[in-house]
C-alpha cells in the first residue's frame, strides 16, 4: 500500500511540477524507462510464479536501467548511439513481451 501511495504522489507532483529534462539525459530516459519496464513486467510474473524477491526485483530494477544507460552512452561514444539504442530497446522489448506473454498463459490458461 505504501508503494502506491508514493506512486500516486510521485505521479501528482509530476504533473503539477512539470519537470524538464536535461539536454544530456534526454537520449538516455527513454531506455533507462525500457529497461524499467522490463524489470516491472519481469517482476509481475515472478510474483504470479511464486518466486518474486524484493533483493532481487531492486537489483534487477536499477541494474537493468543503468547498464542500458551505459551502453547508449558507450554508442553515443562510439558515434554508433541511435543504432545501440534501437538494439537495447528491441532485447528489451522481446523480455517484456515474453514476460507478457507468460503472465497472460498464468492468468488466462491461453
């Protein structure tokens, strides 16, 4: 219950603040917020398969997030970022809709 009440007070400031992003972190929010959803999705389907850790969901959270970050900054490095950037989101689209896909036969049986 804690975590949405932070979530619906994070989301309420959000709107009201209207936050900018900087100019250097913009290429790197959109796969850092992938990366996140991978780890949200992947965190559901444990929970359904009885095998969900909060260690391991943390980790597993800002883990993802900062290694997609560090190779879209490696691309940026290398002049090669947008392709790295559409490589990071296809791996983790794949994972999020697999995960989809099995938290979909666990409710539905389909």
């Amino acid at each position: 219950m804690i975590a949405l009440i932070g979530l619906a007070i994070g989301l309420a400031l959000g709107l009201l603040l209207e936050p900018t992003v900087p100019l250097w972190l913009q290429p790197y929010l959109p796969i850092a917020i992938v990366a996140a959803l991978d780890a949200l999705v992947g965190g559901g389907r444990a929970r359904l398969e009885g095998i969900f850790d909060e260690k391991v969901f943390v980790v597993s959270f800002v883990g993802n997030a900062v290694i997609a970050a560090l190779i879209v900054f490696l691309g940026d490095q290398l002049g090669v970022g947008s392709q790295l950037s559409t490589g990071v989101v296809v791996v983790l689209g794949i994972r999020i809709f697999s995960n989809a896909a099995a938290i979909r036969r666990k409710l539905f049986g389909a």
